[in-house]
C-alpha cells in the first residue's frame, strides 16, 4: 500500500487529519457543555471538509427523534436521552428521522416508530416533522460553519397519495434557507436527483450557501428508488429531497439513486464494507450494531470497540441506537453520560488538542496531535481532482501553500501540513 492509500485507510479509521483543509476550523461557541471530548468530536467532524462524502466519517443518531427529555413528543419507545437539538450540540452530525402521518385522515407528517410502512401511522403525542426541523435550523443558525446529513425514512402511504409531497412542503417551509437543494447541484426541475456520495464535499455545501442535505434511505430492499418514489405526485418531494445515493457495482458501474449499503445486508455489492469504502460508495451501521452494552473483555460489542472495528471496515455512517443512555430496558443501569460520545473519538492523542499549535499532525502512532504551523512536516496535498499525495519533503505549513509538486506533470493546488489555521482552542 503506498503512502498516499495508507493515509486514505486512516482517514476513515481516524475521521482523518489528511482530509482537511487550509480554510479556518473553529470551535463552536454555541455548545452546550464544556467537557474536553465534545469539542474534540466536534473538530473531528470540521476536519474533512474537502473529502467525497464516500471517504468522511459521520457520528450519528438513530431515531434521533425518539427522546426521553425532548419536550415536543412522548416516546415510550425511546432511543435517544437527548433532544435533537441536543444531540446535535454534542457532535452528532447524522439525524435519522422517521416519518409518518398522525392519522388516516391527518397528513401532518410526524415523527415516531413504526414497522407498518405503508401503513404506519403516528399519533398527537409524537412530535410534528416541523418540530424536529426547528431543532435542526435553531442548531445550524448558532453554528453557520457545520454540515448536517438528515437520513429519511417515508414509505409510500395507503391513506395519504399525496404523502411524499407533505413532506417536501414541510422541509421548504421550515428549513429551505439552509437546505442543499437537487437544483443545486444542477439536477433539472422535478428530476429523481441521486446523492452524489463520491463528489460531494461539505465544503461544496457550504460554498452553496446551505448546511443540510436530506435523504431518502427507504425502501432499504429496493434496487432503484426512483421506481419506488415515482407514483404520484412527487415534484415537491423531488425538488427537495435526494432519492438514494450512487453507488459503484462490482463491474465498477455507477448506478443512481441506490439504497445506503447497511450493515452488509442484501442491497450492498459485497458484505465487505472496505470493498465498498474502496469503491467510493457510503455505508451506514444502524440498530443491534452499535448497540450499547456493558464494556468488557468478554463482549465484541462494547462501545468504542464497535465503532472501531466498523470504521477500520470503512463504513462511513456511524448511527448509533443509542448515543446516550436512557430508559429503555437495553440501556437500564446506565445514567445520561458521555460514554458513547467518547466512543466516536479516536483521533486525537490523548489530551490533545490542548492549544500547543494551530496546525494539525498526524503522528507515528497515527494519532492526531496539535502543533505549531512553523513545525517542519510532510505535506498532504490535493489537486483539482480530489487526488491525494504526499510531499517527499518537509517544510512549514505556509511553505507547503507555495512550492509542492508531485510530478513534472501534476502541480497539486492545495498543500498543506494537516493545518487547522487559527484554530482558537481554550481549555474551558
């Protein structure tokens, strides 16, 4: 493997420092607590800003709706402790929400469980769709520099033709300011736009203006969701929401508008997850997976374990069941704590970042350390393809900007020495 693939490997093993960018990276004012491993987490998801979707690392939440202390809905069927809103202050960057009407002669979309699919139904005590936006849009004003991914769950629905519009007409009412739209990325007027996982960058987002990208992940069985999502009236739908992601076959054939590949299950081309973060696609870990349980010897599932061992996979979704403990008899004995936020963080060395620089390096035992930008480093250098090499010389962070070229033919336009420039870290 050479160097260049084997900082690439770690990019995904370490929601990596070759993925980053010579652009400012900050701390958020705005959240809501100060311990050390939140502002870590926090950086660790800034970090790969110029990186496809297909090689970033996402921290998410499962049902990220269903709350044991969010006041806009009861759940007896809890997944997370947090609100929305919370959750998102605390890293997670993945919201996944299931969709629903609250009844068979109410279209308003809500937020709740259900195994019926297409005909699942919410109730009045569940929370409003609309409510789980303002969530989403009162984080995102507070935090202007941050990337969202919202995962949807919407079946078709036996009571409701116009279901999938309803939903679309709810995330342009409430949300469209910040959302990346399919007419963004230059997919026509009413077109079944396919999320462009191998080119899309959240620096690409932010440079549209937008924060969030919304997607729609089921049917998870079905080979081509545009068949699935075509029935009917769709345009606002369509307008609004990626159908799918591209995904690359065996053959290395690209096909539009896929399932996620999840947890190595039928849709996926392989049951090997590296075989897919190699050929540029996305995959997402959910459920029984990431499950919380008590950590020990004896016990493959135990917190940073998992998330660990499905990283070194290169799955890219990392969406936890349960992020934080809460009531439900899975998680009975467990207080609301940071143990499972810790288990997304495995970058930095420990104790690190505490302001000893504003650059970041990748150390020998592939750990992220923070130093100064006049340190002589090796540099990680991208071109206008999103080709990653590395320098065969060292030099400071402001020398790697100038002077870097690979080959005779190939001058990479963005060298850098892993820096998270001005990168104002305090220790609260």
């Amino acid at each position: 493997m050479n160097q260049c693939n084997k900082f690439y490997k770690l990019a995904m093993l370490l929601a990596s420092s070759l993925l980053v960018t010579s652009v400012p990276i900050t701390v958020n004012a705005a959240i809501d607590t100060d311990d050390d491993k939140v502002v870590r987490l926090d950086l660790q998801g800034q970090i790969d800003n110029f990186a496809p979707f297909s090689k970033t690392l996402w921290a998410g939440a499962h049902n990220a709706y269903a709350s044991y202390s969010w006041s806009a809905g009861t759940y007896t069927d809890v997944n997370q402790y947090y609100s929305p809103k919370s959750l998102l202050k605390r890293g997670i960057r993945v919201m996944e929400f299931d969709i629903y009407p609250e009844g068979t002669f109410d279209s308003t979309p809500m937020l709740c469980h259900n195994s019926l699919e297409n005909k699942a139904l919410c109730s009045s005590f569940h929370a409003k769709l609309s409510e789980g936006l303002d969530d989403i849009r009162e984080f995102l004003q507070d935090n202007p520099d941050e990337v969202i991914l919202l995962k949807i769950e919407a079946y078709k629905h036996n009571d409701h033709n116009n279901w999938h519009n309803k939903i679309g007409e709810r995330l342009q009412n409430d949300i469209s300011d910040y959302l990346l739209l399919p007419s963004d990325w230059g997919y026509a007027d009413k077109s079944c736009a396919s999320l462009p996982v191998s080119k899309l960058t959240k620096r690409d987002i932010l440079a549209a203006g937008k924060q969030l990208v919304a997607v729609v992940q089921t049917p998870r069985d079905h080979s081509d969701l545009c068949s699935y999502h075509s029935s009917g009236n769709y345009s606002k739908f369509w307008n609004t929401v990626f159908i799918g992601v591209d995904a690359f076959d065996s053959s290395g054939n690209l096909q539009s508008n896929q399932p996620f590949c999840q947890n190595g299950n039928d849709e996926c081309v392989s049951n090997d997850q590296t075989a897919q973060y190699n050929a540029n696609n996305m995959t997402v870990v959910i459920d029984d997976a990431t499950q919380l349980n008590v950590d020990g010897p004896s016990s493959s599932k135990t917190g940073s374990n998992v998330l660990k061992n499905w990283a070194k996979k290169g799955s890219q979704i990392l969406e936890l069941a349960l992020v934080e403990a809460n009531n439900t008899s899975a998680a009975s004995g467990y207080g609301a704590n940071e143990v499972q936020i810790e288990d997304y963080i495995w970058s930095w060395k420990s104790n690190r970042p505490n302001g000893t620089g504003d650059c970041a390096s990748l150390e020998n035992d592939e750990t992220i350390a923070d130093k100064a930008c006049t340190a002589f480093q090796y540099h990680a250098c991208v071109d206008n393809d999103r080709n990653w090499q590395l320098s065969t010389t060292k030099g400071t962070w402001h020398m790697g900007l100038n002077t870097v070229k690979i080959s005779a033919v190939v001058t990479l336009s963005v060298c850098h020495l892993m820096p998270m420039n001005k990168f104002n870290y305090s220790k609260k």
